[in-house]
C-alpha cells in the first residue's frame, strides 16, 4: 500500500470516528427524549417534561456538532476516494443521496422546533418535533448503514459492460440482509450509549447530592432502557451479525480471533495476542468449542483459519482487527454486568445507598463509546483488504490525482480544527451540567451582567 | 433520462444557492447591519431556523449528483480537493459559531463567535462563485475523466490553469456581492426598525454593485469561453432565466425603495435563482469543461449513471422531493413574520 492510500484510510477513519461519536449519542438520545416526551404527555408527566427539557439542551449541542463534522463524510467519498465513487456510485449513490432527501430534511426542518419550540409549540406539536427528529435521525441511520453493508456484503449489483458496478435489483441493494443485521445491532448500541450517559449523569447527581429528583427520573429510564438494549446488543443482535461474518466474511471472523489454523471445535479466544509473523497466538486463554456454537451453532463445526486463505486476501491490520474485536466484545459483556448489577440494586431500593455502585455508573459512559468505536473497527477492519468485498480492493479505489502530502495536509488541519471543537463542546456540555436541569435560561440576561461568565 | 437528472442536479443546486445564499448574506452583513448584542440575535433568529436546512440542500444537490452522475462527482471534487477542504472548514466553523454562540452570555465570548460567523459567510461565496467559474472557464480534464488543480498559477486563466485566476476571482466576487445583497434583502425582510434599516441600505447598495458587475462578468465569460455567448444566443430558456433575473432585479430594487419587503426578497429570489438556471441552461449539456481537448468533457450524455439506476432513483426522487418541499413551507410559515430577539436561552 503506498503512503496516499494509506493516508486516504486514517483519514476517513479518524474523520469517521470522530463523527460518530456524535450520531452515537443522538440517535439513541433522541429515541430516550422520544419517550420521555411521550411519558410527558400523560396526566402528572411533568417531571418527564423536564428530563426532556435538558436532554434536548444536551442533544441540541451534540447534534451540531454530529452535523458540522459530517459535511466531510459526504465530501470524501468524492474526494479522497474517487475510483471508488466512480466504480460503486451507480449503487452506493442512491442510499447516499436518499439519505440527505429522507432523513436530513427532515431532521434539519425540526431541529430547531425541538430544541427551541417548546413555547411556540402545543404539547403535542413539541412531541411530534421530538418524534420528527427520532424518526429522520434512526432513517439516516439505515441510510447509511444500508451504504456500508452494500461495501461489506455486496448485494443486488451486477458488473457492467463499462467495468463499473450497475444496480440490478434495488430492493434486494436497499434490504441487504447484512443492513438489517448491521442496523439493528448499531442502533440498538447507540440507545446503550445513551442510556449509559443518562444514567452517568443521574448518578453523578446522587453522588453530588444536587438535582436529586431529576437525578432519580434519570436513573428511571437509563437503568431499565440500559439493561434491554445492552442485553439486545449482543444477543440477537450481535450474534446475528457474528453469524452472517462467518458465513460471507470467513477470513474476516478467523483475523478477528487470531485463528491461524482451520479446525474443528474452534475455541473462543478470550485473551491472547496475535503474532502474524509466527502464525500464531500468543499466551492464549481460550474456552473451548465457543467459536465453532457462536458461528455455526454446533461445537463440532469446522471454523477455517487464515491458513484457508491466500495471504493477499487477510485483512492487512490483524492486530488491530483481533483486539479491537475483543475491546467490541469485551466490553459489551462488562456493561451488561454493570447494568444487571445497578437494576438489581434499584429493584430492591438500594442502590442510592450504593455509592461505588453510582460511582462505577458515573464513570462507566466512556465505554459504550469506546466499544462501538472498536466494533465498527471490527467490521471496517474485517472488510480489507477490500473496499467493496471482493469486488474492488482498497488500493483501486483512492482518487488518483490526489497525493500523498496533500491527504496528510488535509488530515492534520482536521486533526487541528476537531482539537479546537473537542475543547469547546466539553466546555459547553460540562457547563449545562453545572447549571443542571431546572435552570430555563442557559445564558441568563446575556451581556447584562458580569455574573454570567461562570461555567 | 440524463437530461431529466441534469434538471434535478440544476434546480437542487439553485435551491442550495437562493436559500443558503440569504443566510450567507445575512452573515456577511450581520457585523455592520446589527452594532450590540440584541440586534445580532435578530440576525441569528430570522436565519437560526433556516441555515442548516438551507444546507442540506448541498449535501443534497451533491447527492443527486452523484446519484446521476458518478463520474463527474468523482472527478470533480477529488480534481478541486484542496478547495473543497477549504469549503468543508469553512462550513464547519460557520455551523458552530451559529450553534455555540447563544450558550454563553460573555461578550468577548460573542463577539469571537460573530467574527468567525462572518469570515466563512464571506468566503463561501466568493469559493462558490470561483468555482463556477472553473467550471465555465474549463479544467484539465485527461483521457480517464481526472485532473488535479493548483490552487492558482499565473491568474492568467489561460494553460496552465489553476482554480484561482482573474476570472474565477471576478465570478467569485459577483458571487460574492450577489449574495451579500440577497441576504440584505432577507434581513429587511424578517427584521425591523434600525436593523431593517441598515439592511434595506445595504442591500441597495450592494445590487447597485451588481448591475455593474453583471455586464462585466458576462462579458469576461464570454472571452474566456466563446462558446458561452453563442450558446445563450441559441437558447430561448436561457434568455427567460436571464429575463427572469434581470425582472427579479429590478423588483428587488423598486421594492426596496418602496417598503414592499417581501416582494424585495422575492425579487431577489428570482435575480439569484434565474442567474443560476440561465447559466446552467447555457453550458447544457456539459457538466465538466475539458480545457484543452474537448472530447474529454463531460457531458450529460456521456457521464450519466446507468439507466436503471436513473429510473430508480427518480422514482424514489419524486417522492421525497415534495416532501422536502412542504418541510420548508412548514417551516417558513411557523416562523413568519418580523423577527425579534429571543429570550435568552429560548434561541439563538
């Protein structure tokens, strides 16, 4: 790979990354701000109004930032990878462009009504924003999901005359099978994510004793919410996904457990570190027959190694692909442990009195972060060393014209602009924790008094 | 079929251009037309609601672009990949500075936001107008369909070009100054008493400066591609856009004059609108200038998606495009109206 291609991917990579870590937020926040609006709506529901209210300040600043810094996404799949755009926009470009018609509108038209309409707005009409912005937020999602599995799992395309990919079948394209998996397993870790970060902040309120009544319809919602979607993470869904890797993917699920060698009665590697050079993984603690039940369903299945494989066709970064895998994993089975533990407590009127336990749920929202960064690593990494699996490898599909000092120009004013963003969102957000729910005027009587200035 | 997606490219690209250019022009204008901190929540709140939808009509428009013409998408913005970084940056700290500017009451902290409002609310047209003009001018298209461009070489705009030279400078600063006052236009609009003022000042002002340019641009145009004239010469359509703009002109400024706001911006509307169409309908069907070779151009014709996925597309097309519609008929009828500022913390 020469230096332009791979500049092209850490790129993409850190640019998409960074981004999401925005949507991953949103989208599950809008689905809790969607409830908790419902909830309000009932006789006595004011209480849910209120959590609301300051969800939606915290939303309101997490989607401005998931919108400035995914312009570039659109931008890149032009710029920086042009042959790919040339060789799948017949395809890839319907779901990419629907996506901006169906969900941004959308999203885009209500925004604003969400988050500065409640007074202009009836109750009702003030629901109906928060359920426009759920609905456009969890459509470009499928969008765009829709678009990365057409790339892992290529589906009702067919290779034209023209060397280039043509639509054949659009539903079989739109309903890709690997989408429906792949949406449902990211969309239900982004309501983790968010129930993660709710119940964060209604603990740390506990722990402060501060806001303690918003802090308990914090822990209201994100605790049970938390429990089911974590839960739903990885079964069905996550194993659903594990499933469709090994059978279209095979190569893919073997770099992902450092499986060297094909057999039968394929352990699970729990830790171990991948030694490419030597072929094989080093200090291993495996449980046994594990691989061969979660991919196939029997123990005495045959599960291929990367000897099955030419190496030309191995994912090109195995390390990174094996523990990003096992951080994914790893750390979903941690947060359904902690949330077991903190509905427990809570069924039994304890968990107030608990204080490690609000302390490990403060400090816990950190991770669902960091385990949907790992899994989409985990299915980007898999994918090499193709762009389009096995139709169009990654070193065909950079834009030809572009260098390698350039993309690194580009990289790094990105890296510099998103340092700058970083400061001022933590800056923000930990303000609107400071103030915490209740407070109405988030800048109270503005440039009137030197009082204001606190963060 | 690649004609009926070259239409849809064009009016989603003028839509981006008549409603993010209201809101580029209200931030280009916003430091001289609102002094203190009230007048420019006035500002921010008749544009607030609006920019980011007015936005996605680019993403849009880039969408159905690249939908219908995979190989002019590709070719185009890796070709102008510089640019395009210094455009993406600039809508990026235009976005925030809106978004982040009403959470803190500090001054310092406002007026630091305001200025990096304005910096990209100035820029933006000036980099959509250059590139336009790249694309009348011509690009160094090669044989496989790419090319590369310098930032700028000599200014010449004559071989070997670069994406900045005295032409696309000039159409960049007609872009730039036509903008500016339909966003005055806007503001005098949506606002009232000093701020509709100023606004109503400025945006005559400005269009004065337009009439001058106008002619001068387009006789640019036409040295630096022959062609342009005698194609607009040929094309009735273009002479009704161009009619139509120059009819939206001279409403916008009799308007302006009388106190009709809203038929001032409606002009304006049909200044910008119908420039935008009267270009695309003289440079049709090309969609990239090869300079140089001109069988390297890409046309309509020739850089079409495959036609199954062009009726596909349109099917789907014909569907959420009204809807995109009515989200700004919505949205424009819930906010009507002058606008004042905001509590504090209830908007921008």
């Amino acid at each position: 790979m020469d230096d332009a291609v791979f500049l092209h991917r850490l790129q993409f990579a850190f640019t998409i990354i960074y981004h999401y870590l925005f949507p991953n937020l949103t989208m599950g926040l809008s689905f809790l701000i969607f409830v908790m609006k419902a909830l309000g709506l009932r006789r006595g529901g004011e209480r849910w109004n209120d959590a609301a209210r300051f969800w939606i300040r915290i939303f309101g600043i997490n989607f401005a930032v998931g919108v400035v810094t995914g312009i570039p996404m659109e931008f890149q799949f032009g710029t920086n990878w042009g042959r790919f755009s040339r060789y799948a926009g017949n395809v890839v470009g319907q779901t990419l462009a629907m996506e901006g018609l169906f969900a941004f509108f959308l999203e885009s038209a209500f925004l604003s009504l969400l988050v500065f309409g409640e007074k202009r707005l009836s109750r009702i009409g003030h629901f109906f924003a928060a359920a426009a912005l759920f609905a456009g937020s969890w459509l470009s999602g499928y969008f765009i999901t829709a678009t990365n599995a057409f790339m892992q799992h290529p589906t009702g395309h067919a290779v034209g005359a023209d060397g280039v990919l043509h639509l054949a079948d659009f539903r079989a394209f739109l309903f890709n099978p690997w989408a429906v998996a792949q949406y449902a397993h990211n969309m239900t870790a982004t309501v983790v994510t968010a129930s993660f970060v709710v119940t964060a902040l209604g603990a740390f309120y506990l722990l402060e004793r501060k806001h303690v009544d918003s802090a308990r319809v914090f822990l209201r919602i994100g605790l049970p919410v938390g429990l089911i979607s974590s839960v739903l993470v990885a079964f069905p869904t996550g194993d659903h996904q594990a499933k469709l890797v090994a059978r279209h993917q095979p190569v893919a699920l073997a770099a992902m457990e450092g499986r060297f060698e094909s057999g039968r009665h394929a352990g699970l590697n729990v830790i171990g570190q991948p030694n490419v050079r030597e072929r094989r993984l080093d200090n291993p603690v495996a449980i046994p027959g594990l691989l061969s039940v979660l991919a196939f369903g029997r123990t005495h299945d045959e599960v291929q190694g990367l000897d099955a494989f030419p190496p030309a066709d191995w994912p090109d970064n195995i390390e990174l692909l094996y523990y990003a895998f096992h951080i994914m994993a790893g750390l979903g089975t941690i947060l359904i442990g902690v949330m077991l533990l903190a509905n427990l407590l809570a069924w039994r009127g304890r968990l107030e009195g608990t204080r490690p336990m609000l302390a490990v749920l403060m400090l816990c929202f950190p991770f669902p972060y960091i385990a949907v960064t790992a899994g989409w690593m985990t299915a980007e990494l898999g994918r090499q060393p193709w762009v389009v699996y096995g139709l169009l490898r990654t070193v065909d599909a950079s834009s030809p014209t572009v260098h390698a000092g350039t993309a690194l120009f580009t990289l790094l004013g990105f890296c510099g602009l998103y340092s700058l963003i970083s400061v001022l969102f933590l800056f923000l957000v930990a303000r609107e924790i400071g103030h915490g729910p209740g407070h109405r005027a988030a800048a109270a009587s503005a440039v009137s008094g030197p009082e204001v200035g606190h963060a | 079929m690649p004609e009926i997606w070259y239409a849809i490219a064009v009016v989603m690209l003028t839509a981006y251009v008549v409603l993010d250019g209201f809101d580029f022009g209200a931030g280009a204008l916003h430091l001289f037309v609102a002094r203190d901190d009230r007048e420019r929540r006035v500002i921010l709140g008749a544009i607030g609601p609006f920019w980011d939808g007015n936005e996605v009509w680019l993403l849009a428009a880039g969408g159905a672009i690249f939908v219908g013409f995979p190989r002019v998408l590709s070719a185009g913005i890796s070709g102008f990949y510089f640019a395009i970084f210094l455009v993406i940056w600039c809508l990026i700290l235009r976005g925030i500075s809106i978004e982040f500017r009403s959470h803190v009451g500090n001054p310092v902290w406002r007026r630091t936001w305001d200025f990096f409002f304005w910096v990209p609310s100035v820029l933006l047209p000036v980099f959509f107008g250059a590139a336009l003009g790249n694309l009348l001018r011509g690009v160094p298209l090669d044989r496989d369909g790419w090319f590369s461009l310098a930032l700028f070489t000599d200014f010449s705009a004559r071989e070997p070009v670069g994406i900045l030279d005295w032409y696309t400078i000039l159409v960049g600063i007609f872009a730039a100054a036509a903008l500016t006052a339909h966003g005055g236009a806007y503001l005098t609009w949506k606002t009232e008493g000093v701020v509709r003022e100023r606004s109503r000042r400025a945006a005559l002002r400005l269009f004065g400066a337009v009439v001058l340019l106008w002619p001068l641009v387009t006789v640019a145009t036409s040295r630096v591609q022959p062609e342009f004239l005698s194609s607009l010469a040929s094309r009735p359509v273009a002479w009704i856009f161009a009619a139509g703009a120059a009819g939206g002109l001279v409403l916008a400024f009799a308007s302006l004059r009388s106190g009709r706001d809203r038929s001032a911006f409606l002009g304006s509307c049909a200044f910008v609108g119908g420039l935008s169409l009267a270009t695309a309908a003289c440079v049709f069907p090309v969609m990239l200038r090869a300079i140089g070779d001109p069988s390297h151009s890409m046309t309509a014709a020739n850089s079409a998606a495959d036609p199954a996925g062009l009726s596909t597309a349109l099917r789907w097309f014909s569907f959420g495009f009204p809807l995109a519609i009515l989200y700004f008929v919505v949205l424009f009828r819930l906010h009507r109206g002058k606008v004042a500022a905001a509590p504090e913390g209830e908007g921008y």
